[in-house]
C-alpha cells in the first residue's frame, strides 16, 4: 500500500486566464482539463488516494467525473491545502496545481526517490537572464524559479500551514516553520497556464472533442391567479400567471435543465434550490444567464436549442418570436437556433383541463476549439504522432530544441505545420501562426473554387494538344466554358498561376500593361475592345504569355487562332433556339442520366416521340 497522497488544486477563479470558460474546465478531448490531469497523474498507480480541490460552486459537479477524493477549496490557495490536507491519512504528500498540466509521471518518481532527504523536496529551474532585485543586479545562481509539483511530509506541512503568513508554495511555508527542503532539478517543459497564451506551451493537451453533446428539460407549473404570467422570457398579456418559488417562467426552466443536462451537471434544483429564499420570485432570466456563465467557464459552447410548449391557454402565436429573441441574446446564438414550438394537449390532462403549462426543452452543446496547437517534440516518451492526429484540422507548430529527424523532419511529415527553435521571441512565434492561419484559409478558398471548376466544366470535352500550344493563342468560341475548360486545363498542365482579366472592364487595357512579363494571363471578351485599344493591345502581348477568347469570330491578328464549336448548339450565350436544336440538345446531353419514362416526362412528350426523335436526329443511344 503507498504512503503516498496526491493533491490536485483546482479550486481558483482564473481571473488572469482572460477567456469565458475557467482553465480548470478547459475541455482536453472529453474530459476538463482537471480531470485530465487528475486521471494522467493517478494512472501511474503511484498513490493511496487523490485528493481536488474545487470552487464551492463546482463540487457537486465534479463528483460526477470519476472516483476522487472532491474537498471544497477555499478563498487562497494555503486554504484550499488546508482543507485538503484535513482529508489526507499517508506520511507523504505531493501538492500540484491543475494548471501545470503536462507534468511528465516520471517526474514524480523523481520526487519520489528523493523524499527521505528533507521535509519538503522542491523542483527548480536556475536562471540564465541577468538579475535585478531593488536596483541591485546579483547573482543569478543565487536565484531560483519554484516549480511544482512538490513532495512533502504530511504532519510538516500541516504545522506549517497554521501560520497566518500566506505562502505561494509549500516549501516556502515549511521552512518558515523550521522544517527542511532538497532541491531537485526541475523540467523547463514543466508550464503553468496562467494567462490564455501559455497554452501555446502545453505539448499534452488536445482539441476538444467535436462530439456534439444533448440534453433535455421538462417542466411543469399550475396557474396562479393572483401572478402575472412570463414564459420564455416575455411578459403574457393574460389575467392569471404560474403558481412558483421564483417568477414561474416555465420555459425557462425546462431549457436550465437542458443545458445542464448536456453539460452532465445536474439540474436546476441543485443549482438554484427552491428551499433558498435568494431565488423568492426571482427573475428566470437572470438563472439562466448564470446558468450559460456556468456553460462556457465549464468549457462548453451552445450550438442550438429548442422549446416545445404545452399549454391550452393561453394562445402563444403572437409570442414565439418575440421568446426566441429574448432567449436567444440570453443564450448567445442566432435567432435561428433558437427554435419555440408551441401546441395544445387537445383537452387532454391537466393542460387541456386548463390547470397550467408543461414545457419540454432540447439543448445541443460543443467544447470549444483550438485554432492553434503548439508541440514540444523534445519530451522523452512523449507520444506526439497522436496529439498531431487529434489536431489534424489546427495549425500544429512544433517547439524544438535541436533540429533532427526525431524532432522536426518526421513530425512535419505527419502532418505539423512548422517548427520554431527554442529560445524564440514571441513576436516570431504569432508571425508564424497568422501566416499558416492565412494559409490555411487560402488552401480552404481555392479548393472551394476548384471543386466548383470541376463541377461547371464535368461533362465537357475538349481535343487539343495543349502540351504543344504556342502562346499567344486566341480561341473563338460559341460557348464560354469550352474556353474556360481548355485554358484551366493548361495552367494545370504547365503548373502555372493564372491571372484574369475582361474587355468589359473599362481599365482591362492598364490591368494588363501592369503585370509583370512572364505572368500567365487568362483575357476574356475580346470581343467587347473597343477599335482604338485593338492595335495597341495585339502589339502588348507580343512578348507575353496569354489567351485571348472572344465569343465571336476572330480576324485580322497576327496571332495563332483555334476555334472551339460546341457540336450540341450549348445555348448559354443569351441565344433563343428553335424547340428542335432545344430537344436535340437535351436528348444528347441527359439521355444517360435519366431513363427514357423520365426524360420524355420532362420533355412532355410520349416514348415514341422519343425514339423517334432519336431517330430523325441520328442519335444513338449507347446501352
């Protein structure tokens, strides 16, 4: 059996962390970022018990995630080990804080092997930058950081933290008392999140999961007629209202218990009891805006919700909208993602015989995301091909101290973004995450507009040996996307970017007299010239690499043209054809994509006018 307890702090307000949702409910894949922590300590069978600490507010919740010891902390960190320490029955005791997350477990056997030589075993990490204290420099090996986790005697730490002096560390308290402490050399991976952008120095940590998470509420109240009446946020114009602890609003309550449903925490009677005169006609409002407070500090972002009510009377047509915006401001969404339905009983039970509401609520939730992971790939055992997966959709950049195949060449293969060498500056770091944040939306742009390409262009053919072409080039053609085809077709051939520009531009003559020569341009309407830029233009390109289409007929230039006709009179010029080069057209062109009972619905014509059709225009029909 150890004689071993550890101590989790996770009892802080995060007033520094500069984000909605406390660092302690950070969520890392499912779990918050205490539990993850609590659970990657405790699986290293090293300890006789776990003991966290927790705000007031949160020890009800907590004791949902698994099977640890949950004391309530208090107003400082000495008092929330105070009152962890009341828990704790082995002769030694390790004390961390939740926010240093990525504590390696070999770490603690450190601690460990050395627990004999002092009442207190301190990790440390030595100074390199000159230090000034009260306008002194001195010396910097004099000067030591103060890490945690710490290994103390139990009965040691317990004298020392009687003293009224506050300390920021349990060496620091033990000493003052008498006691002892050895120091051992720390882990410079070894962060604490204390502010938003140390997160980008936790190598451990994982996106939240994109599992979306979905509760529900219901509720009930009777009429009262000497209320008024508030449902889903907005005031009823009837004559009667809910018979309630707090001012009744129904709706309200069932989405409170939808909310925390999805959250895994609990109901609203734990959070807002109705034995507790605080809550005595209180406005629901303002529980479930604490309620969405609580939401996102536990790491959770409302996707949508949605509200049926049950009711005889009154009529709520007029409301619904009026409730989804009051709901929604309250719930931080769309208007749209706040859904109220409202409908009878048809005169069944207590809502049909006119007694009161029932109101079912739905309510969708999501951990909220990383935009950016950073990775240290210089922790030993650390296994980051995985952390590099579960982030495939951020931008990883990886924090090295050396550069080798280990640390950088396979990581980027896997699928890391970057890497920057240790020690960096700060500015470098952000300059590196908005260029791949760009990036990234570029990548996200062009592959939108070249899957749209590729959906405008599928079906059309074109036979031209666009390895050979000569540049310039001219194409007359009656139907645009056969030049659009053959120019995209060779950019992607010559791997080439592509510039655009249109005669129906007024400045399209300057536009391209600023690119540089070797700029591959794609000009369009040549048709549309005006007769004094035509001279001037055909002597610019001479050098230049372009293609010029025109949707009409192309004369008197020096230049190469090709004309590109489409066999099947394609009538997306703005032409008016006859019904038979129409229905030859359609015939030709969906024959294969739908079966003859259908095509000659839609032509409105019988499957023998089909057939022939088919016959008088000499079209075949592959089987």
């Amino acid at each position: 059996m150890s004689d071993l307890t550890l101590i989790l702090l996770s009892a802080g307000n995060s007033s520094r962390f500069g984000m909605n949702v406390k660092k302690q409910w950070l969520r890392i894949d499912h779990n918050p970022l205490w539990q993850f922590v609590t659970k990657r300590l405790s699986s290293t069978g090293l300890f006789s018990d776990v003991i966290v600490t927790a705000h007031a507010d949160e020890v009800s919740f907590m004791k949902y995630y698994g099977d640890f010891t949950i004391v309530e902390g208090g107003r400082t960190r000495q008092e929330s080990l105070r009152n962890a320490l009341s828990a704790v029955k082995s002769k030694y005791v390790i004390v961390t804080d939740i926010a240093r997350a990525c504590i390696d477990p070999m770490f603690i056997r450190k601690l460990i092997d050395h627990r004999e030589k002092a009442d207190c075993i301190v990790p440390f990490l030595s100074m390199s930058d000159t230090v000034v204290y009260k306008d002194n420099t001195i010396e910097r090996s004099d000067v030591k950081r103060i890490q945690t986790p710490q290994l103390s005697n139990t009965e040691s730490l317990r004298a020392a933290l009687q003293s009224k002096t506050d300390y920021t560390d349990e060496s620091s308290a033990i000493v003052a008392n008498g006691g002892s402490r050895y120091f051992i050399e720390g882990h410079e991976d070894a962060h604490k999140i204390t502010y938003l952008s140390d997160l980008k120095a936790m190598p451990c940590l994982h996106k939240p999961s994109s599992d979306m998470l979905v509760g529900n509420g219901f509720d009930v109240h009777a009429f009262d007629k000497e209320s008024e009446m508030v449902l889903g946020g907005v005031n009823i114009d009837v004559d009667f209202g809910f018979k309630a602890h707090s001012d009744g609003d129904v709706a309200i309550h069932a989405l409170i218990d939808a909310l925390l449903g999805a959250a895994g925490m609990g109901d609203i009677g734990m959070l807002f009891p109705d034995t507790d005169n605080a809550y005595k006609n209180i406005d629901s409002k303002g529980l479930l805006r604490e309620t969405v407070v609580k939401i996102r500090q536990f790491g959770y972002e409302i996707v949508n919700a949605d509200v049926t009510i049950m009711a005889q009377v009154p009529r709520l047509d007029r409301y619904k909208i009026k409730m989804r915006k009051a709901l929604s401001a309250i719930l931080q969404i769309e208007p749209s993602r706040m859904n109220i339905k409202a409908t009878t009983t048809e005169k069944l039970g207590f809502v049909g015989r006119k007694e009161g509401v029932g109101v079912i609520a739905t309510a969708a939730l999501k951990g909220i995301p990383y935009d950016v992971v950073l990775l240290s790939t210089n922790i030993s055992g650390q296994d980051y091909y995985s952390v590099i997966e579960a982030y495939k959709d951020s931008v990883v950049i990886l924090m090295v101290s050396y550069i080798s195949n280990d640390t950088v060449s396979k990581p980027l293969d896997t699928g890391a973004k970057d890497y920057i060498l240790k020690p960096f500056m700060i500015e470098e770091l952000i300059r590196k995450i908005e260029h791949f944040q760009e990036f990234e939306a570029l990548k996200r742009q062009n592959k939108m507009y070249k899957d749209y390409l590729r959906h405008s262009l599928d079906g059309i053919k074109i036979e031209h040996d666009l390895e050979n072409i000569k540049l310039p080039l001219f194409i007359s053609s009656n139907f645009q996307k056969y030049t659009d085809l053959f120019v995209f077709s060779y950019a992607e051939l010559k791997s080439r970017p592509m510039s655009f520009v249109s005669f129906k531009n007024s400045n399209a003559l300057s536009e391209i007299a600023s690119l540089p020569k070797n700029t591959f341009v794609y000009i369009n309407d040549f048709q549309a010239i005006k007769k004094s830029d035509r001279r001037p233009f055909l002597d610019m390109i001479a050098d230049m690499d372009v293609i010029v289409s025109s949707s009409e007929s192309i004369e008197d230039v020096e230049y190469r043209v090709i004309e590109i006709k489409s066999d099947n009179n394609i009538f997306e010029q703005g032409d008016i054809l006859p019904i038979e080069d129409y229905v030859k057209y359609i015939v030709l062109n969906y024959q294969h994509k739908f079966p003859d009972t259908e095509l000659s619905k839609k032509l409105g014509i019988s499957r023998k006018s089909l057939w022939e059709k088919r016959k008088k225009y000499g079209i075949i029909k592959k089987k």
